[in-house]
C-alpha cells in the first residue's frame, strides 16, 4: 500500500470521528437545556406554590411564578430595555407591583395558538390534606431543532415542568 492511500485513511478516520464526538457534543448540548428548563420550571412552580401558601391572591402568586421562569420566558418584548441584569430585575420588580399595566412582557408569558411555546401555570388548593400544589410547565419548548429532531425519530419535544406541593399556611390565620 503506497503512502498517499495511508493519508487518506487517516484523514477519513478523522473526520468520522469527528462528526461523532460533535454529534455527542451538540447531544449533550440539547440534555444541558432541557435540564436548565426543568430546573426553571421547578423554581417557579415553588414560588407560585409559595405565594398560595402564605394566602396572596392567585394573580400575585401567577407573577411570582412567571417572574421566576423569566430564565426560559424567552425573549422581552422590549429586548432594548432589558440588556442587563439590573435592567431585568427593574423590569421584574414593576411587573410584581403593577402586572399586565407594566408592560413588560416575555414571549412566553401568555397562551397562544399552534405550536408556540409557552409558559403554563396552575395551582389549586387541596381542602383534604390542607395542602397547595402549583405546575408550571414549558409546552412546546423551543429545545430540539425541527430539523435535527426529525432524522432522530423525535415527533415532538419533550416538555419540562414540575409540580411542587406544600402546606396551605393561609388556612391557619385565613378565614374562607
């Protein structure tokens, strides 16, 4: 075998191995987002779920929920006036104090139709175990490329969120 062909080889072996570790890497890359969604999701389910135990009025508790999700809420309307982090705490702290009328609203924040993502936020009261449970979940995160998620044999993303359950502490000093 002459020398020419030997540098082929390797070359070749190279490149396949190449695309394999970038595969692997992108892999992990879409686990990696996935996880920090799930994450997100949690947070916020807690502060929701918070915000209903301590006995504020569900849209308070919604707020609290969605200003913790602002991590995977997309993008600001007004991306301009959000460019840093005390810009985005700004903007976090009026939508607590003055909600919808503040303007301030990320992609992801209310329902929409199709196939858009979007953040989704309940909770309700368990009058049996005295209990609040709060779900947030991210439907139609925005994790898996179309184009990549098709020739992997994925027909839809998966869709991060939790729920979390804690004692219904307004029961103690609220009257119903």
């Amino acid at each position: 075998m002459n020398r020419r062909r030997r540098r082929g080889a390797s070359m070749l072996e190279t490149m396949m191995v190449l695309c394999i570790m970038l595969f692997l890497f992108f892999s992990l890359f879409q686990v990696y987002s996935w996880v920090v969604a799930k994450i997100f999701c949690n947070y916020s389910a807690y502060y929701g779920g918070k915000g209903m135990a301590l006995g504020y009025r569900l849209a308070i508790a919604r707020r609290a929920a969605r200003v913790a999700a602002i991590g995977i809420s997309g993008r600001a309307r007004d991306q301009a006036a959000v460019t840093t982090v005390d810009a985005e705490r700004d903007a976090a702290q009026l939508y607590m104090t003055k909600g919808d009328a503040s303007g301030v609203w990320y992609d992801y924040w209310y329902p929409r139709t199709g196939d858009d993502p979007q953040l989704m936020l309940g909770g309700r009261f368990n009058s049996g175990d005295n209990s609040v449970s709060t779900t947030v979940r991210l439907e139609n995160a925005p994790l898996i490329s179309p184009r990549l998620a098709i020739p992997l044999g994925i027909s839809r993303n998966p869709d991060p969120g939790d729920t979390v359950s804690t004692y219904n502490h307004s029961a103690l000093y609220l009257e119903e």
